[in-house]
C-alpha cells in the first residue's frame, strides 16, 4: 500500500486527524465492551 501523504490533498489532511483521532476512541470503546 501506497502511503497518503495528506499534503498531497487538503482533503486528506482534513480528514487524518479526525481518522487518527476516532482510531484510539474505537479501539478504547472495543477494549471497553469487550473488557
């Protein structure tokens, strides 16, 4: 797989911190139901 790199597109910029950002919240909230 090819890396994005989000100065390539604003875009993507916009949307890796919020990706970045909801990826531990997941996690948390599976390690939580799981738990």
């Amino acid at each position: 797989m090819k890396t994005r790199k989000p100065t390539q597109k604003p875009k993507h910029k916009d949307l890796e911190p919020k990706t970045t950002k909801a990826l531990p919240d997941i996690a948390e909230l599976r390690n939580a139901q799981t738990d």
